[in-house]
C-alpha cells in the first residue's frame, strides 16, 4: 500500500518540484494539494508542466483535513505560518517534513532576532532533527518532524562540515561567498527579481543580514565542537537555478595540503549517493536537475577554498526532502530520486 502524501503550499517552485519528484516515487500516492488561495484552482492551472499527471485542486486545507486524506505532509508555507500548521499536523500523529526554517534554529531568541517574529512553537526548538541525511542520518530516521535545510546551508555546510569536524581548518575567519539561480527567490513577483532588474547583471544582497546566517553557523559550529564565526555573502546571478558556494576557512596548520583536504572530504562523503567529491572545479551545469552535491578543495595562500555546487530546487529543497521523507518511513533513501 502506498504511502498518502499531502503538500501544503504547493504553488511555488519547490512545490512543483517535489510534486515531480513524487509523481515517480513507487511508493508515494499525493492525495491533497494545499494552498493559501481561496479559488481553489486545479493544479494544472499553477503548473502547466504538470497537466495530464495529477488531478487535484489546490485548496486552503486545515490540518484536520490533511490528516483525514494523508499519512505525511510536506510543508511548504513561509515561516512563523508554517510552526503553526505543523504543530497541529503532529498533534494528528502525521509524519512532516517542514520547508520553512521554523526549526532549523535551536535558540528562541536567535530565531526571533533573525526572522522578525516570535516562535508560534518554541518548544520544538532544539529537539528537531536537522534533515541533511548526510550529517544526521540516524535522528531523521526516528523522527516525526524534520527540518529540511536552507538552500545556501545545505551548499556551505557540506563544504566544510568534514573540514571542521577533523580540524584541517581553524573556526573562525570562515567565509562563505554564494552564487544563487533567481528561482532561489520563490515565486512571488518582486522588483529585483525581475528580467530587466536581474538579467546581465549580478548582485549582492543581505550582506551581513541573510537569515541563513546562522543556520550555517549553527552547524558548522557542531561539527567544530566550538563556536564558529562566519560571513556569509548571497549574490543574485541571472539563470533559472543552481548556488555555487566558494568557501574559505584558515588551515589549522601549514602541514595541510590540498591532497589532506580531498582525503578528507572523500573519506567523510565515501558512502554518501548523493555527494561527489570531484577534482575539477565543480559548476552549476553539472549537478542542475539533479540531487547531488559537487564539492572539490584547493590550498591558497594558508587557506582552504571550498567549492560546492547543487542545484537549488532540488538537492536544495525539495530532493533533500524526499530524501528525509525516505528515511522517516522506512524506504530506500534513493528511491524516487536517484
């Protein structure tokens, strides 16, 4: 018997996206589409691509019924709205996987400081699984509600996660420079994004002020068992999708060497299908469309640069979190997307 899928907000890319993904999971039945509109139009009327794949309307569904017409749910709303949905949702005993960062954060009041708003609910904070396989594989395996990651974190954090945990580089003075697709912005139309704002032309935005921020530091500051600083710089680059992250971390010692930084990264990742340490220097290109990571390193002038690529969209977003759904009911972490 298949597994009942719900997605709430589905109207936006990685809505789509995952609707894809899920379309050709063996095991995966999407039985509801959730949405904030009140006209309630068929979903082909959002997403053209999919017309002739799924008959279902999107509709403003409440938590009860979504449980009613599912046994897990991708929640997909914006944060602060999305806590509140997910708190019910798991009262009703389904499984979540959450889009939002209304748990990726440990610390009420970090939240509070970088999103604007007080946690709808506080006390999940700190208890919820981090939903990148690669790093916490076992917490997602057991939970109820995980949190997928931000797309910028995802690209940094599996940069220099190994890097940090095995102390080849130093925790502090890390920067993280990222290039993202202006699919990254979400749907909803906004000056800077676009065509004659964004197109041949480049731009960095948020600098010093990007709530990813310490989502990257939070966990980078795990795997270094100590508090990492780190700046973190988005830029807007005109395509579709895709982040290049180029990171720089100070070597712990001039005895490291390129060769010591591929060992390491390859080592860590050896058994991960969905991240390839590379020797060339990774592109968006390479890994669009896909669930991979593309990660390589290089000694400069006693630092390490880190370069990662993925495609926003997916191992971003919505590939990430089928990953996650994978691993939370019991099947095959590839299925549906290797």
């Amino acid at each position: 018997m298949k597994t009942r899928v719900a997605i709430l907000g589905a109207s936006g890319y990685t809505g789509l996206e995952l609707i894809r993904l899920l379309l050709r999971h063996p095991q995966v039945e999407i039985t509801a589409l959730g949405s904030r509109q009140q006209e309630n139009p068929h979903v082909s009327e959002i997403h053209p691509q999919l017309a002739g794949q799924l008959d279902l309307p999107l509709e403003p569904l409440s938590a009860k019924e979504v449980a009613e017409r599912a046994n897990a749910v991708f929640c997909c709303l914006p944060h602060g709205a999305s806590a509140e949905m997910v708190a019910q949702l798991l009262a009703f005993g389904l499984k979540v996987v959450d889009f939002s960062a209304d748990y990726r954060l440990d610390n009420q009041d970090v939240y509070q400081q970088w999103y604007g708003v007080e946690h709808p609910d506080a006390e999940r904070l700190g208890k919820t699984a981090y939903g990148l396989p690669e790093l916490y594989r076992e917490r997602i395996k057991d939970a109820q509600l995980v949190a997928n990651p931000g797309c910028y974190p995802t690209s940094a954090i599996l940069a220099l996660f190994p890097l940090l945990k095995s102390s080849d580089v130093k925790p502090d003075g890390i920067i993280v420079d990222s290039k993202s697709g202006v699919s990254g912005a979400g749907r909803t139309p906004k000056q800077a994004f676009h065509y004659p704002e964004c197109n041949e032309s480049v731009a960095a935005y948020g600098v010093g002020t990007h709530r990813h921020t310490p989502e990257i530091a939070q966990y980078l500051t795990d795997a270094a068992g100590t508090k990492v600083d780190v700046i973190f710089t988005p830029h807007l680059i005109p395509m579709d999708r895709g982040i290049l992250s180029t990171c720089y971390a100070p070597l712990r010692s001039d005895q490291v060497d390129q060769v010591q930084l591929l060992d390491t990264l390859r080592s860590f990742y050896q058994d991960e299908p969905f991240v390839e340490v590379v020797d060339t220097l990774p592109a968006t290109k390479h890994v669009s469309g896909t669930n991979r990571c593309h990660l390589t390193a290089r000694v400069v002038n006693g630092r390490a640069v880190v370069v990662s690529a993925i495609d926003n969209l997916i191992k971003g977003a919505s590939g990430a979190a089928v990953q996650n759904f994978n691993l939370m009911v019991g099947f095959d972490e590839t299925m549906g997307i290797d």
